[in-house]
C-alpha cells in the first residue's frame, strides 16, 4: 500500500484534527450525553432487547446497524461507560462541529483511502479498555439486508482482543431516514446480540486473515438476525 493510498488528502475535512483519548466522563461530556438521552427519550422511547449487553470493563466494539444519522446516539441506552466514536470526517467541515466531536470522543476517518491515523486511533481507546462505537457498514444503508460489510471491527479485536457487541436498530430509518432533516416521532427498538469474542491467536500469537475474515462474515449474519428482531 502506497503512502498516497494510507494518507488522507489535504482537503480532506477533519485532516488537523486531534485527538487525544481522554477516559474520563468531563462535565461537558456527562451534561451532553443527559441531553441527548432525555431527547432521544422523549422523541423515540427507545427498547433495549436480547440476550448480549456491554460488558461492565475490558476493550468492546459496539457494532451497530446503520440506517439513520441517528443511530449513533442511541448507543448511550446500552451502556453507562465512556463512548467513544469513528465518525465521517465531512462532520469536520465546521471547526467548531469538529472540537466538539472531539471533546466527546469522536474523531474522523476519512473514507477516500485507507485511514491509517483513524485505525491508530481506534486501536489506542481499545488498548486502553475502552468502549469504540463502529458502524460495521461503513456508512449509512438502506433496506433490510445488511451487505458485505467492512472487516475494521473484525481486526481490530484481533489487534486488541477486544469483545465485539452486534445491535440491531429497528425504527431510525423512519425516524429520519437519508435525505431527512427533522427527525419523526417513531418507537425505535436495539437489540443486543450475544457478543462475539476476540479472534483466537495461532501458536505464532498471530491472528490469520482468513481467521479475521471469517469473524467478519460471523458478526455480518449475527447483525442481520438482531437487526431482523429489532425491525420486528
């Protein structure tokens, strides 16, 4: 892989961002994160269902459907530890959008190539036991079926021996579908599959890609089955 293929272009929005993990709950943090939960209360009455939860400690990649911009927020029902979150780096084209994403977790990855700042920074919150909130599709879909989907959470965990956590969102593509700006009152249901363990290590300590591969095609069709039960 060339460097040009692994370096965001300079145009990209988000390219002077920076980001430095910080695994404490601030006060800014702790008062946006009651906010956005009493609205997304009142505005969706959100169910959390299944048999998997967010483990209470240790590295997890929550890895939910993605059908509405909103779905990233509903992430805060499913557990009360620190998120933190890969988002689109077109959120970086306002500063001020941008340092607050940042003061609350995020950081940008840039879709136009190979994004190895965004992995380096993925895989530094997960070393450190923390929660990374990644959307498996990539980016926002529609319909039922979930796709080939991108193989990050698959290697990361394996990087880290993170614990992945599948969640199926059923309702946010009527809440506020693509192409929406105001969101609609809809009940919106997660599900929370049984989680899926880091990849195992072969007697090099190494984790096959084909090994990775199939942990991939594992949390595809256990995405689709909790997004089935949360659409139902």
């Amino acid at each position: 892989m060339s460097d040009d293929a692994a370096t965001p272009k300079a145009s990209s929005p988000g390219r002077d961002a920076v980001f430095t993990l910080n695994p404490h709950a601030t006060v800014a943090y702790r008062m946006v994160r009651r906010i956005v939960r009493a609205v997304l209360t009142l505005w969706f009455h959100p169910s959390v269902e299944g048999p998997g939860r967010v483990p209470h400690d240790g590295p997890v990649i929550i890895t939910p459907v993605h059908r509405s911009f909103i779905d990233f927020g509903f992430a805060i029902f499913l557990t009360d530890r620190k998120l933190f979150f890969i988002a689109k780096d077109s959120l970086w084209k306002s500063r001020i959008l941008g340092r607050f994403l940042l003061a609350m977790g995020a950081f940008p990855v840039h879709r136009e190539s190979a994004d190895r700042a965004a992995f380096g920074h993925a895989e530094e919150v997960l070393r450190d036991g923390q929660v990374l909130v990644l959307f498996p599709e990539g980016t926002r879909q529609e319909g039922p079926l979930i796709g080939d989907i991108l193989e990050g959470a698959a290697f990361l965990s394996a990087r880290t021996g993170a614990t992945i956590v599948p969640v199926g969102i059923g309702g946010s593509a009527k809440a506020l579908p693509v192409g929406s700006k105001i969101p609609k009152r809809t009940k919106v249901n997660l599900y929370v599959s049984e989680s899926i363990a880091s990849p195992p290590r072969n007697e090099k300590g190494r984790v096959p890609r084909s090994v990775v591969h199939e942990t991939t095609l594992r949390l595809q069709a256990t995405l689709q089955a909790a997004f089935d039960s949360a659409s139902a």
